[in-house]
C-alpha cells in the first residue's frame, strides 16, 4: 500500500480482536455485521479488509465485489502478517 491514506482499511474481526491490536487508521466492521454497516462505505473508496491470517478477509473481500464494489483487495496473510512485517521494520 504506496500511499496508505488512499485506501480504506477495514478490520472484519470481532471487536475483541481489534481490541486486542489493529491497523493504525483501520476501522473496524466485524464480516458478519458487513451488510447492515454498508452504508458505511462508498462504493468509489480504495478498500483493503483484513482479519488475522485471510479466510475472513477473503470472504468479506467476496463479499463487497458481489454488492458492486469494484476496488477491493484482501492483506494477504491478514493482522497476523502484518505484525511480524512490521516488527521486521523496527
């Protein structure tokens, strides 16, 4: 993600999850809230959902492209991922 601020990321895990750690800027719509929450979301933002290793964040992802949104990815390998390339960073 070369310019993180034009991308919406959101955090399809459960609130305790988040809780626990998030994506600075993530907000957080757990996947089976999605569809009530969608007004939430703009069908022209740059999106990038996550959960913690993929298969939920898969889902989601499959989810907002069935309901029109066409720039959507998933963060391969979810907040796990994320963690240890971050820590590699420090």
């Amino acid at each position: 993600m070369a310019d993180r601020n034009s991308y919406k990321v959101i955090d399809v895990r459960s609130p305790g999850d988040y809780g626990k750690g998030h994506i600075e800027g993530a907000v957080n719509i757990p996947h089976e809230e999605m569809k009530g929450r969608l007004g939430e979301i703009s069908l022209n933002d740059k999106i990038v959902v996550h959960c913690n290793k993929g298969t939920t964040g898969n889902a989601a992802q499959n989810l907002l492209i069935n309901l029109g949104f066409k720039n959507v990815y998933n963060l391969s390998g979810g907040y796990s991922q994320y963690k240890m390339e971050l820590k590699s960073i420090k």
